[in-house]
C-alpha cells in the first residue's frame, strides 16, 4: 500500500464551503480599506530570518520558537554547486506576519518619497509554527493596514476605525469593543522596563519559564502570560500609564478623545503589550465583550514608531494592524447571514457524441468568452441523464448539441421551466442566449 497522503500538521484545505466565509471577509475588508484610500501592497511569502528578529525582538516566541525555516536543499548534491552565492547566504524564513516585509518595502522602494502618510494594505497568509489546536493553524490568514509617516494620534484612531469598520460590516459590530493601552516609546521605555523588572523580581520564583527570560529580554511582556501565577503577579504591577512620559501620555489621551468622537466602544487595558517588541505607545484588539482573557482577539495592532528607523530608514512614525482571518470565520460562521448562494451557471450545455462535443467546447468558449456563466459536465451520459443535471444546476436554459446539431452546426435552446424548444444555428447562440437571459 502506498503511504497516504495528508496535509502537514497544523495545516489546513479550504475547502469551497469554507472559502465563501473567507471570501467574505477579504471583500468587507478590501471596500474598507478602498474607502479610507489604501492601496494593495504584496510582499513574498519568504524573507531573511533576520527580518523578523530585528522587528519582533531576538527573544520573543515568534523568532525563537516559531519561524518556519525554508531549506534550499544545501546538503543535495544539486544545490551544493550554487553554494556560497550571494542568494545562499543568510537563514530563509516563511513570514510570520506581514509588518516587517511592509516596512522592508517602504525602505526599499524610497516611499519616504511618496505622499505621507503612504496607506497600505494586504491580504495573505503568515506561517507560525505553534502547537496545533482548535481553530489554530500554522499557516492562518491575515489582512492588514499600515499607515507609514504619522504620528499623530488621530491615525491611532483611524487605524482601529479601519478594523472596525471591517467587522462591523460582517455584522459583528453589536458584540465587540476595542481594548488599548499604551506601553511608552524610547523616552520613557527604558524607566518602564525598569520598574517593571523590578516588581517582578521580587517575584521571580512564581513566574513560569518563560516570564523568567522574558524578565531578562522584555518584562513588558510578562503583562500578557497567560499562565495562571503570572497572571497573578501581573495584577499587582505598577499600571503603565502611571510610568509614561508627558509626551506619551498626551498621545494616548488624544487618541482616546478621537475614539470618543468616533463613538466607538474601548476599554483601557492596563495588561495588553502585544508580543511584538516594535511596538510603541498605542497598542490596541479587537475582540469579543466580556471576554477577559481576551482569548478571542479578532484584530491586534499598533504604533511602531522606530521601526522604520531600526532598519536604516529615516525616523518616520507608523500605525497598523492585522486581522486573524480565521477567527472571524469562525464567529461568522455561528452568525445568522443570508445564505451564500452557490454558484448558478445560466446555461448548461449538453452534447450527446464526440462531434458535439466538440462543437459544446466551442460554445462555451464563445459564452464564457462574454461573461455568461457555463456549466456542463462533458460525459457520455444520456440526453435523460444529463438533463436531470440540468435541472439539478438550476440554469434556466441549456443547450443541446447532438449528432444531428453538430453536423448542421446548429443548437437546441430549451427554456428550462416550460421545456419549450427552439434549434438556432451555433453562429447566433451567442446572440440568443444574450436575448433571452435579458428577458428572465
Ligand atoms: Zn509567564
Ligand atoms: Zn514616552
């Protein structure tokens, strides 16, 4: 017996079914973010380790535990002759999130001299190797925003307006609230981390494994451990809007004042940091009412204000964030919303030999060629067999083409309702067909 053959582990098909509730975010997202004037920016699925470890921190899960490492086969015989090109230098990686490619491209193509703010946006999957479980995968959907060259608080606002506005046209609006924080920037960080530390310290024993290194690399980060004991000590930790700077604090009062004017619903949410260290003042979810342990975030985003400047790029401010796609599936999914039709074909061809079939091919090609949509299933079953298909696609007419009708290059159009008949050459199908949909 040959081995089966299956998806890899924490991935995942699509399935049709599956892909209308995809597709159905993709559009409430990309007429979002048409209307607020984004433009689509694509960026490669594989990008040099190095990217993502200088974004989203050297000790952060993602970089040390998560990255998908791409092989380029090194070790074939094959590949061993290109070794040591440039191409074959550094470590290659599946992206984990789309931020860091998104500033890479601001950087690379010179869109410090476009228009600022530039407005961008994207759709695509990322790939995290995490432990499988219910509704995770290693390879998930986002799509996302980025405002790249302001700072100012009203483009927080508008950010988390954008991620809105998108699950509120998914009729998710009524069950949702925005919950936000701020975690300083380079002024005030440093004095952040500090007393952070320090009140975690004097805990250090209770903290899980990984809160213990996160003590060394990023205490901010020990906030959002989801591990009961550390939870606990988080609790008791200074808040940090108490620890931001003047400057700081101003910004984030801004932005709460904007999102007052907006009407839209937030939280303060003294615990939230995000797990990306680019992160700088306003960090922001999305998700579900009630929901304490924010286990349901839908959307998750921020400022990264020096990332820009990390990678070599003039100091230039920046916002965005990204929508799990999957997870809002999943909450569509429980959602009562008209039914998505499936696809219905408005002709459906029949053809009854060899010679009418391909004489059907022909049709098709010059119906499709105009936007009428063509179903047919090209078999040798009989005319009864492939009517009762007919039927079963829901086209109101079809098209039969037998032995006879090839020959003579001619058609049988029958009106699928009433079984009314009418044979016309194939060079006036189109013409016909075109007429008799404009009446139905
Ligand atoms: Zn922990
Ligand atoms: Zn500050």
């Amino acid at each position: 017996m040959p081995k089966k053959i299956q998806t890899v582990r924490g991935m995942t098909d699509i399935l049709p079914r599956q892909q209308v509730f995809f597709e159905r975010v993709f559009q409430a997202f990309r007429v979002t973010a048409r209307a607020f004037g984004f433009e689509q920016i694509e960026t490669p699925l594989v990008e040099e380790a190095g990217l993502f470890a200088r974004a989203i921190g050297e000790g952060s899960d993602i970089v040390t535990k998560q990255m998908f490492a791409v092989s380029r086969l090194a070790d074939s015989p094959r590949q061993a002759r290109t070794k040591g090109t440039d191409d074959e230098k550094g470590e290659l990686v599946l992206r984990p999130e789309a931020t860091a490619s998104v500033v890479r491209a601001y950087i690379e193509h010179g869109m410090h001299t476009w228009p600022q703010p530039v407005k961008l946006s994207y759709i695509g999957p990322m790939f995290r190797y995490e432990r499988p479980q219910a509704g995770r995968y290693r390879q998930f959907w986002q799509a996302g925003v980025e405002i790249i060259g302001e700072g100012d608080a009203s483009i927080d606002a508008l950010t988390m307006l954008v991620g809105w506005q998108t699950l509120e046209k998914l009729g998710l609006g009524e069950q949702l609230v925005i919950s936000v924080n701020s975690v300083g920037d380079k002024a005030c960080r440093p004095r952040i981390r500090k007393q952070l530390a320090a009140h975690f310290e004097k805990h250090a024993d209770a903290l899980c494994e990984d809160c213990q290194e996160r003590l060394k690399t990023n205490p901010l980060r020990i906030l959002d451990c989801k591990q009961d004991s550390c939870r606990k000590i988080a609790e008791s930790a200074p808040e940090l809007i108490d620890l931001l700077c003047e400057d700081c604090r101003a910004h984030f009062r801004m932005t709460l004042e904007y999102l007052d004017e907006l009407g839209l619903p937030y939280e303060l949410s003294q615990r939230l940091v995000r797990g990306l260290d680019y992160y700088t003042r306003t960090v922001f979810e999305i998700g579900a009412l009630n929901d304490e342990a924010r286990q349901s975030s839908l959307l998750g985003g921020g400022r990264y204000d020096t990332l820009i400047e990390e990678y070599g790029g003039r100091p230039t401010p920046a916002s965005g964030f990204a929508i799990g796609v999957e997870r809002v599936v999943e909450l569509i999914k429980t959602k009562k919303m008209p039914s998505v039709q499936p696809l219905t074909p408005q002709v459906f061809l029949i053809q009854l030999s060899e010679g009418a079939r391909k004489a059907a091919l022909r049709v098709a090609r010059t119906l499709t060629k105009n936007d009428i949509q063509v179903s047919s299933g090209m078999t040798k079953g009989s005319l009864k067999a492939q009517l009762r298909s007919a039927d079963r696609s829901k086209a109101p007419i079809s098209l039969i083409i037998g032995q006879r009708e090839a020959f003579d290059a001619t058609a049988i159009v029958r009106e699928m309702d009433d079984g009314s008949q009418e044979t016309v050459a194939q060079s006036a199908i189109l013409e016909t067909i075109r007429k008799r949909l404009s009446q139905k």
